[in-house]
C-alpha cells in the first residue's frame, strides 16, 4: 500500500472504494472506521538538509550517497500520474510531490454537491461538475499564474472538459530525432488501452443536424480515434475521459494502480521551491527537491509541472534565459540561486503555445440548452433519478457539452494548417442556439512568452495567438470555408448568429484576434536536438531528445511543456502519450552524459 500525506497536519484518503484496505500492520498502521478505512498522517522521507540549502557541494561519488528516493516526480498531472506509475511499477522507490491538495474521491477529495456525497463523489468526479471548480473552488487555482491552471492531484485531467482525442501521426512533424510517428505507436497504443474513451447520446441533436449539413458539403463521418489520422473535412462525435459517468482518465487509471504499490509514496499541498543541484564534483547533477519542510533527495527528478509550473521550477534553479536568472537575483529569492558559474543558460519560456480560438454562434430549433451551473447544487430531479439509475443523462455530461468536433485543413505556401471546431450548448434550458469555437491547431506558427516577475508569478509577456501572417492567413481561409458551410445549411433551418448577418467574416475575424485563447499552454521547455547553452538561452531547446534538460545528467521533462509544436487539437492525450515516451526513455538503457 502506498504512503500518503495529503498536508503537514493531516491525512485522510478514503481506501474503502478501491478494496483496498489492509489489515493493520506495524509497516501500515491504517484505521477502520465504519465501512471506510483511513491512513494515519504519513509522511514521505526528508532529508537533514534545511530548505535554506541553495545546493550540494558534491564531494561523493554518486553510487556512495544516499538517496531518499529513487524517482521524484514533480507535479501530478497528465504527465507527472503516467511517469509515477511507471517508474513506481519497477519497484523503484518513487514519491509523487504535488503542490495543490486531494481531488477525486479516491483519492481523498470530499469536495462537492451534497448530493454526490452518499454516492462517494466529489466536484472532480462529476463531469458536469468542470465549469463549477473554477466558480466555486478558488483552492484549484494556481495563484502565482497570470493565466488559468488548476494546482491539485490530476492537474488539468481533474478540472477540465475531458476530451480525449488521440493525436494523429501529423502531430509528430516538427519532433526531434526517436519522436516520430513510427517512435510514438507503442507509447499511444499503451494509452489507449488505459483510457479508452467515452462516447455520449446527451444533448445529441447538435450531432444530427451538423452531420447532415456538413455531410451535403462532403465532410465525412468518422471516429475520432479510430480514424484518428482523418483531420481534414471531418466530423465526429466527441470523445472523453470518462467511464461509468464519472471522470476517468489518468486519475481513473494510472493513479489508481500506483496507490497499489508500497514503493509508492505521494505528498500533498507541497510545492516544490527549487532543484537541489550540485556544484563542485557534478556541477550537472540534480540531487533533489527543495521544499518548505526540507529537501527530499533522488537519483533522478522529472518535472512535470505544467507549462508554467515546470519553467518556474527550472527558473528558480539557475537553469534559463540570463535576463530571467537575473531578475530572480535581484529578488528575495536570489540568494537560494546557485553560483553564476553553474548557471545553466536555455530558453526557458520562450516557445510559449496556445490554440487560437475564435467563438461564432449558429441556432437551429432542434438545439437546446442546459443550466449546468444551476445543476450542479439543485439538478432537476428527473436528471438526478437517471444519474442515480445508471450513471446516464445531462449529469453525466462534460461541461459544455462538446459533443460535436470537426476539422478542416488548409494550405498557406507549401505549409499545411489545421483547425478543429468544437460545440458547445447554451446554458440557458429554453436556448436554441449553438456555439462553435475554432481552434487553429497544428501547423500555426506563432510563439509567445512567459517570464517570471521579481515576486515570483509566471507571467505572460507575450500572446501566441494569430501573431505571424500565416496564421492570420490561415485562419481566415479556414473561416470562410466553414461559414460559408453554414451559410448554405439555411434550408436545413441552420441560422448563423455570430458574426452578425452581413458582416464581413475578415472583419469578424480581425476583431476577435485579440485576447482569444484556449488555455491550452505548451512549449516552455522545447524538446529538440539544437542545445540552447549554444545561444546562450536566447533560442534553441531545452530539452533533449532523451527527455533531460540540456546540461543536466538527470533531469527530465514529462509534461505539456516539452511540446516544440502545437496539437492537432484538444491535447491531453497527446501530454499522456508524450509521458509514456518519456518513461520509456527514463526506464531506457544508461543515457550518455552530455553534461559537459
């Protein structure tokens, strides 16, 4: 059974639904109470260090120290839940350290509607519960992000709308050497195998009436991951990361089965403030993470922290651009920085992704709405009763309802470009509209920044969005095509709403340019074969082919940050599958040191 402390004060996972309460043992003294069980407050193993110690002055051979952990992987999303449970299922010692608290049942979260709580069911188990976290449930927040992102056990897999789309081949163009599409079959075959995908009939009639207009237009029918490779004048029924109406995905699955393991060990509300790295014998080397209650050491550390989470993380540990190192220098924190000598110069930062996303409306009589938000406290009582009956019904669904997803590409140059439209369902019951957001997805070439501020936030300094001409181009072509779709479906009863009638789709699409993302952040720690140390942190990657921070012996990347090109579309299981290489690579024969 695997140790769990969920804060300094307390513990207080719930074991009882996964069968997995052991009999009291000196090793694991857990607690029965009633039908549930309880472990008492643990706590992973610290070392003596104080988490005032900027770094280690190695004099010791590495076989001859004594490592608290084997692995420590750092943040509990998409990424951080697979490379926890793969390296955990070696048998090596691995802890699992998370900023933010519990979220699913499972895994100890109470947090919820009071009528999900005899069901053994929290706001993160609930799909139709997504839109509510943000309103009601600040604690998910990041507060140290200028942007939207969740800070808790599953990261976005616990808070998001739950789509689940298998990246096509495409998505590996622009990835480095064993990052292929014939690299990455065994990887996306080992996901898709844990996460199947979840199909819905809830709020259908958006399905019907897009498919036959899209269908007299020759855009064709197909599965999303079946077909995943068909991405252009395609329609199909959303797919997600959910199973029995509940969210599922890698908290339903890799998460779980590491809990199994004795090996296992994961740390709650914890953040981690830096790396403890070497100086002297192995200026490369990482020894650990540094923590408000101490330092915890290891072999090896993977970051997957997110976006924003592991370019602090890499910031704050002497490893990024010169300006950025040296804000930190001039700040409070700037004296836990290492010696300017065993600064690691790489862009961190910099690559800095987002799908742009425009909103257009359209309305047909069939369309209907519903009130989520009034749901998730008081749900119709006839959508309670099939929610209880057999997990089905608008409380089943994600938020909002994103059912219907098409994609159509476009050429700009010799350059290919893709776009995906997604619906979503008015929340208003009575509503018979249907909103449409567009997404400009693989092939954009636009690039922002995130830089750190002198108090420590994460700040966006510079949008991706429809910045470069072949994206502005791009998007525009894509526009007309798909509305002058729905300007023919007229007599199927479709009525575009937005942009408004007789406006001009160029100007539409000029004044939504601004301030239109997705919250889909990727590139922060751009993997690729061109050393950033070359230039000096100005350019080039941050990340090796192997998946270690360039300069570094052990030091790895496992989350959305590595990506060097956007996604086709929605990309959590793009990150999954990205994990499951990166584990491969990890668990992968001894990597030459290129740490010179």
């Amino acid at each position: 059974m695997a140790l769990i402390s969920t804060s300094f004060i307390h513990c207080h996972p719930s074991w009882d639904a996964l069968g997995l309460c052991p009999a009291q043992s000196s090793q694991f003294p857990f607690h029965l109470f009633g039908s549930m069980c309880w472990c008492p407050k643990t706590t992973p193993k610290y070392s003596s260090f104080s988490p005032e110690l900027r770094y280690v002055n190695r004099t010791q051979k590495e076989q001859d120290y004594d490592y608290d952990y084997d692995y420590i992987v750092v943040g509990s999303g998409a990424g951080g839940l697979v490379l926890a449970d793969r390296l955990s299922e070696t048998g090596a010692r691995t802890l699992l350290l998370e900023r933010g608290p519990e979220s699913t049942w499972k895994s100890g979260g109470r947090s919820g509607p009071s009528w999900a709580n005899p069901l053994n069911l929290t706001r993160h188990d609930l799909p139709s519960a997504s839109n509510s976290i943000w309103v009601s449930s600040p604690i998910s927040r990041c507060d140290d992000y200028s942007e939207l992102a969740a800070c808790l056990l599953g990261g976005g897999t616990a808070i998001n709308a739950g789509l689940f789309l298998a990246p096509p081949d495409g998505d590996w163009i622009g990835w480095p050497k064993g990052w292929g599409m014939e690299d990455m079959g065994n990887a996306r075959e080992r996901v898709l195998g844990r996460v199947p995908g979840w199909k819905t009939d809830t709020f259908g009639e958006g399905w019907e009436v897009l498919k036959e207009v899209m269908g007299r237009e020759g855009w064709k029918e197909v599965d999303a991951n079946g077909e995943r490779n068909r991405k252009d004048r395609a329609v199909s029924r959303g797919i997600f990361m959910f199973t029995n109406g509940t969210r599922h995905g890698p908290l339903g699955s890799y998460f779980l089965s590491s809990l199994t393991r004795h090996n296992f060990h994961l740390q709650l509300n914890t953040p981690a403030l830096r790396l403890l790295r070497s100086v002297g014998y192995s200026r490369s080397r990482i020894n650990g993470v540094v923590t408000p209650r101490g330092t915890i050491t290891a072999k090896k550390v993977i970051l997957a922290s997110g976006t924003f989470g592991t370019a602090k993380i890499l910031l704050q540990s002497g490893i990024g651009p010169l300006p950025q190192l040296q804000t930190i220098l001039s700040s409070s924190n700037g004296r836990y920085l290492p010696p300017k000598d065993d600064w690691i110069l790489l862009p961190v930062g910099k690559n800095l992704m987002d799908h742009y996303n425009l909103d257009m409306t359209i309305s047909h009589p069939k369309f209907r709405g519903y009130d989520f938000q009034a749901a998730y406290s008081d749900p119709p009582l006839q959508d309670l009763k099939l929610y209880l009956a057999n997990r089905t019904g608008p409380l089943a669904e994600s938020v909002p309802a994103p059912n219907v997803i098409m994609w159509l590409e476009t050429t700009v140059g010799n350059h290919t470009m893709n776009g995906q439209f997604t619906t979503r369902i008015s929340s208003h019951p009575n509503d018979t509209s249907l909103g449409i957001s567009f997404f400009l997805g693989r092939g954009s070439t636009s690039r922002g920044e995130v830089e750190i501020t002198q108090d420590g936030r994460m700040v966006v300094t510079k949008y991706p969005w429809a910045v470069t001409e072949e994206d502005k181009e791009a998007t525009e072509k894509m526009m007309e095509e798909f509305l002058g779709v729905m300007e023919r479906a007229k007599g199927l009863g479709v009525e575009t709403v937005k942009p408004a009638k007789g406006q001009d789709f160029r100007s539409f699409v000029g004044e939504e340019r601004e301030g239109r993302g997705s919250n889909h952040w990727m590139g922060t720690a751009r993997i690729g074969e061109d050393d950033g140390r070359k230039y000096k942190g100005e350019e080039g990657d941050v990340v090796d082919p192997r998946g270690r921070v360039w300069g570094t012996e052990n030091l790895f990347v496992a989350d959305a940050s590595l990506f060097p090109v956007q996604t086709t579309g929605n990309p959590t299981a793009a990150i999954i599958v990205v994990a499951e290489r990166i584990a491969e690579l990890v668990l992968g024969a001894e990597i030459r040191t290129h740490a010179t």
